[in-house]
C-alpha cells in the first residue's frame, strides 16, 4: 500500500472519516477561544498578593490555550496516546491555576501583602507542591466547598486521573500501540469519544472553580470601557458578563452540569442568565 499512497493518505485511510471529522475539533477550538478571550480580558486585572504587573492568570491562560492546540493537532495525526499525557498536564495546570487564585486569597492581608509562595513560584525561586498537596488544599477548602461537593459526587475526576495515567505510563500495552497511527485499531472513535467527555469534564472543572471563586472575571468591558471614554458608566454595570462567559456559561455549565450552573447563580452578583 506504502507504493502507492503517501504517508498520509495511509494514516487518513487507518483513522477514517469518522474520527477525523469528531465533534471533539470542535469542542477544543471552543475551549481554546474561551481561554484566548479570557486571557485578554482580564490582563488588566490586579494579581494580589503578588508583584505581577500582568494579571499572573493572563498568561496561565494563553499558555491552556497552547495545550489545548497541541492535543488537537496531535490528535488530528491520531497520536492517542500522547494527547492523553497532554490532558494530564491540563489536568494539572488548572489545578493548579484555582490553587494559586485560593492560595493568594486565603493569606493575602495587610500584614502580607506579598505572599512568598506565589511570588516565588512566579519568579522561578520556589516550586510549585505537588498535585496531591494542591488537590487536597482544593478540597478541604471552606470557600469552594459548595463546588466541590458538586463535582465530586461521583468518581469521575478520579477514573480520569487514571486514564491519563495509564496512558502516560503505558500500564496496559494497547496504550501504546494508539501512538501508531499507522496501525488500525477499531476503538478509535470510541476512544475519542471518552477524550471528549474527558475534556469537557476538565474544562468544566476548571472554569465552575474559577467563576464561583473569581467572579469579577466574568465581568464585560462594558464598565472599564465607559470609564476610559469618560462616560458614566450604566448603572451596574460592574456586573454586566462579557457576552463570551454568558456564551461558554450556557453551552458548557448549563448544558451538562445544570447544578452548577443554579450554585453560581445563586451566589455570585454578577449578572448571568
């Protein structure tokens, strides 16, 4: 076959219409513009507790919508087994990015305007902790409680976790074998499917997390924009929701966690729908 038909055209015929043509190329150029907008739009936004000029998340953001990028791309030439590995690092990077938010507002105070941690974390001095320490700090946390009984009713983040680890370290053979695009494997769109599940589940996470703590980030530009314009500003318009949150809020939380959805309603002043 390898006579008459180039490389592509072979790794085309292996993974097939179906899965070249998921719902899942979507669903990450949805998320990836949802970061990229979330990125601009609260660059100008203050990281307390740090000496950042920049917002800290700004660039936490652009560098998700990297990742996010590399698993598609890598995915479209039906490299399986390490777009698992790239979700794991997403996994954690959004960890890791509620972790620091909660972290800065838990000992951020008068006496600690600067808190060593993160600072340090941020000019490279000091590590990160490990996911377990991060991902127990989350937990016990009383501010985000409410969310993360919600997303913790089931086991699903723990049977993900353990995907992508068998992925990552190759605990079953077949993981291994979904690197070779040129090999035809059945189960491809099925795989697929459970990457897509798994990815909207992580993106969910993430941003369920983010709103219910940082609810000023789903503020529009409505208000800033009067002001720089010397205009008074609409009444309440501090809590206007950028048209891209409303979107994403109604597509993705609405959509498949309707309990999450009412929580954040329920408890933040910001205007959604």
């Amino acid at each position: 076959m390898s006579d008459y038909f180039s490389e592509s055209d072979i790794v085309r015929h292996n993974l097939g219409d179906e899965y070249l043509d998921h719902v899942l190329f979507n669903e990450i150029d949805k998320y990836m513009d949802f970061y990229e907008s979330l990125a601009y739009s609260i660059s100008n936004h203050i990281s307390i507790g740090t000496s950042a000029i920049t917002n800290l998340d700004t660039y936490a953001y652009s560098s998700f919508k990297g990742t996010l990028e590399s698993i598609k791309l890598i995915l479209m030439v039906g490299r399986m087994n390490d777009s698992y590995a790239l979700l794991r690092k997403y996994y954690d990077a959004t960890m890791i990015n509620i972790y620091s938010n909660l972290f800065l507002e838990d000992n951020f105070n008068a006496e600690n305007l600067i808190v060593k941690e993160i600072e340090g974390w941020k000019n490279g001095s000091t590590t990160i902790p490990k996911y377990r320490k991060i991902a127990s700090y989350i937990k016990k946390s009383p501010k985000l409680k409410p969310v993360t009984d919600l997303l913790q009713k089931d086991d699903r983040y723990i049977e993900i976790r353990d995907r992508c680890n068998d992925h990552m370290h190759y605990n079953f053979y077949r993981n291994l074998m979904y690197n070779d695009n040129r090999i035809y494997l059945g189960d491809r769109v099925e795989i697929l499917n459970t990457l897509s599940n798994d990815l909207k589940d992580l993106f969910l996470q993430h941003i369920s997390y983010l709103f219910y703590l940082k609810d000023h980030y789903m503020m529009s530009s409505d208000f800033i924009d009067a002001l720089e314009f010397g205009m008074e500003p609409e009444e309440n318009a501090q809590y206007f929701v950028a048209p891209f949150i409303q979107g994403i809020f109604d597509n993705v939380v609405k959509e498949n966690r309707p309990d999450i959805a009412q929580l954040i309603k329920k408890e933040t002043a910001m205007k959604l729908q």
